[in-house]
C-alpha cells in the first residue's frame, strides 16, 4: 500500500492546477450521477455524510491558502522572537 500512496504522490506533484481542476470536476460529476441513483429513502444520508465529507475536505485543502493570504499571520510567521530581557539605552546630552 505504501508503494501504491508514494506512487500516488509522485503522480499529483508533476500536475499543474489545470490538470488538479479537471480531476476535481471529473470526480464533482461523479458524484453527481451517483446521486441520480440513490433511492429516496438513502438521499438525506446521503446528503448528510456528503456535507461533512465536503466541510472538512474544503477546510483541510483550504486552510494553507487561507494562512498565506491572511497579512497578519504572515506577519506573525517572520518576526523572531525576543528572548530575554531587552533594555533601551537613552543618552542624555
């Protein structure tokens, strides 16, 4: 399995966005004909799991965008820190 996850990974890094966007509709559509083909009784299930499969999937992939666009944590990601006691000299003339 591991074999088959790295080969995975070696597949997905040589893609740009536009291959990355068609398989993201490719699959959207898939999902969609299988919708057509749930029974009614099955649908709100169905739509159940596929919101909490959708909400944590879209935070995950979302959340590294979201961290790098944010001026504040960008901000807060490149000053040092101080340690210690920092002490400002006046000299008075």
């Amino acid at each position: 399995m591991k074999r088959f996850f790295d080969w995975i990974n070696d597949y997905i890094s040589g893609l740009d966005w536009k291959d990355l966007a068609c398989i993201k509709l490719c699959t959207a559509a898939f999902g969609v004909l299988i919708g057509l083909f749930i029974q009614k009784r099955y649908k709100k299930a169905a739509a159940i799991l596929s919101s909490i499969v959708f909400i944590n999937t879209a935070a995950y992939t979302l959340y590294p965008l979201l961290k790098q666009l944010c001026p504040h944590c960008r901000k807060a990601n490149t000053q040092p820190e101080e340690e210690g006691f920092v002490m400002r000299i006046i000299s008075e003339d």
